[in-house]
C-alpha cells in the first residue's frame, strides 16, 4: 500500500494520518472505520469472486465503497495499521455458535495489534455487532465498552490443545463470541474459511443477506433482503419491509454508501 493508497483509505473512513501509532490513534481508527465501512456478505449472493489480496481488496473496500467480511476488513485494515506504524499480527479464531459449538478452524480472523504506548490489543472491525474499541489483551478483568462488557480470558478451562498453546477467548455480556489461536497466521491462510462461509450450504453467510454498519450514535443500521432494521444506541429498533427493488437499491446507496446494479438475492442452488 503506497502513500496515496494510504491516503485514500483514511478519506474513506473520515480519518486524519495519526501522527504516533499510539493507542488513542489505533481508537480513533477502529471506530471510524466500524462507522464508515459495512459488514456485508453481498458478494457472495452477486456472484462476485472474493480474492483475500492488498490490491483486490483495495479496489472494493476503498475504490467501489463496498464493505465485505471478516477476512476482507480485518486483512486490509491490517494492512493500513501496519504502513502507519502499528505491529500488526493476524489471529485465526473459531466462533461460538449454538450450544457453545465452535465453529471451522480459520472461522474468524482478528488482529494483535501492538502500540508504541500500551501493549497488545485485540482490534476487530470485521466481526458486525462487537467491541467499538480495541480490546486490550493482557486484560483479564471485564472491559466495558459501548458495544457491551467485554473480558478477554485464557482457554485454559477448557483443557487440551486450547490450553496448551495459550489461546484466548473473548466474552460479550457473559457469553463467549469466539476462541482466538495466539500463533500467527498470513492473510492467505484463511482463504478455505473464506470458500466455505461463500460455498457452503450449512454456512449462514451462503443463506442469508446482510449489510450492516455502526452509526455515529452507537446504533446499528442493518438492510437484510428486503428487511432495513434501525437500532438505536439504547436497543430501540425499527423495522421497515422494503416493497420495491428501487427502494433496496436506494437504501443500499443512501444509508451504506454502496451503488448496485441488481438487487442481490440468495441463491437457491
């Protein structure tokens, strides 16, 4: 990523250059680009090929104002942080699903991101409703954030390999979200995660539609088919059904930035 890229992603996310790679920058950045750039898996209902490389991601996030998934905005924001000066270390990690079940390995990918001023944080801009602020990773104490309280703890409870090699867990309002590998990992490793959430017919990314961003507020606005759902920083919700594909394509373009030209639609094969 050359100076002008450099620049061009931080217009996108309405930040200015931090002058330090310093925790309140590395803030300042996490939350800016949870407010500007949506999690979103229409790719994969556009028929549209998900390419996990600099230039590609790029030309999507920053070039067409789209947004994409865990492996797209967390690799590339990896990317920025790292030509500003932050030491960046990609994480794989598996979610918690239903009944505490983990999901596929490379199911997740988060960042450890060291400042020049504070020590080691997990940032995660990829993962939809979550942290709004890095999470700091030798804290195992709670965390209060606006997205709820959070607590960094170490797998070890669980026994076996998790507890051998140091993994992490992260919890939200009491319940765990994901289980974090400490070893670090390249951005071409999560390529298999990223075909099976596109491919899979068990994946819930393969069976439904979702595009969703942070508000400046600390509300969430989210367009899911045809269902444009406001929530507001308190858990207030509205829920409006969109009747027409003219008004889909509105919202996709007035409230996330993103121009289509279809409607996109999960596919039935």
């Amino acid at each position: 990523m050359n100076s002008l890229q450099v620049d061009a992603y931080l217009r996108r996310i309405g930040a200015g250059r931090p002058a330090s790679p310093t925790v309140d920058a590395l803030r300042e950045l996490h939350l800016r680009h949870l407010w500007a750039v949506p999690f979103e898996n229409l790719s994969i209902h556009l028929g549209e090929e998900i390419v996990l490389d600099e230039k590609p991601l790029l030309d999507k996030v920053v070039g067409a104002h789209r947004g994409g998934f865990c492996y797209e905005l967390n690799g590339l924001f990896a990317a920025l942080l790292r030509e500003l000066g932050f030491g960046v270390t990609l994480l794989a990690a598996r979610v918690f699903g239903d009944e505490g079940r983990l999901g596929i390995p490379y199911d997740h990918l988060a960042l450890r991101v060291r400042t020049v001023d504070g020590g080691d944080w997990l940032a995660d801009v990829g993962f939809g409703a979550h942290s709004h602020f890095p999470l700091a990773l030798g804290e195992r104490g709670e965390q209060e954030d606006p997205g709820g309280m959070f607590r960094v703890a170490e797998a070890a409870e669980g026994g076996g390999e998790a507890a051998e090699f140091g993994d992490l867990e992260v919890w939200q309002d009491g319940k765990p979200v994901y289980r974090l590998e400490m070893r670090p990992r390249l951005l071409g490793d999560f390529v298999l995660g990223a075909w099976w959430h596109s491919t899979s017919p068990v994946s819930h990314f393969r069976k439904s539609l979702v595009c969703s961003r942070m508000t400046e507020g600390g509300g969430r606005i989210t367009l899911s088919g045809h269902t444009f759902t406001v929530t507001s920083a308190d858990g207030g919700r509205k829920v409006t059904e969109l009747e027409s594909d003219e008004t889909i394509l509105e919202t996709y373009r007035e409230r996330f930035g993103i121009e289509l030209e279809r409607v996109p639609e999960v596919r039935k094969d």
